[in-house]
C-alpha cells in the first residue's frame, strides 16, 4: 500500500473510531440524563406526599378534619 493510501486508511480508521467514542458519550449522557429525571421525579413525589401529610395533621389536630 502506498504511503498516501496508507495515511488516508489511517485517517479513516481514526475517524471511525472518534465517532464510536462519541457515540458511547452521548449514551452515557442519555442514561445519566434519563436517571437524574427519575430521581427528580421521585423527590418531587416525596415532597407532594410530606406536603399532604402535612396538610392532613394540621387539619386533625385543629379539628378541620371533622
């Protein structure tokens, strides 16, 4: 193979592989991003549940809940 085939095989092989690099970042991105919306989801779900929670105590115990 010549010199010039050779470096554009090179640079080709190069490429491919940069591109697979960031095609495995940009998932890892997506995974993280889908977890951190999950766990987003569940604390605002916590924090609507403590609300509630809440909520219902002050009314037992101001005789609101009769």
């Amino acid at each position: 193979m010549s010199d010039n085939k050779q470096q554009s095989f090179q640079a080709g092989q190069a490429a491919g592989q940069a591109e697979e690099k960031s095609n495995v970042l940009l998932d890892k991105a997506k995974d993280a991003a889908a977890a951190t919306g999950a766990s987003a989801q569940t604390a605002g779900q916590k924090v609507t549940e403590a609300g509630g929670g809440a909520v219902n105590v002050v009314k037992e115990n101001t005789g609101m809940n009769k």
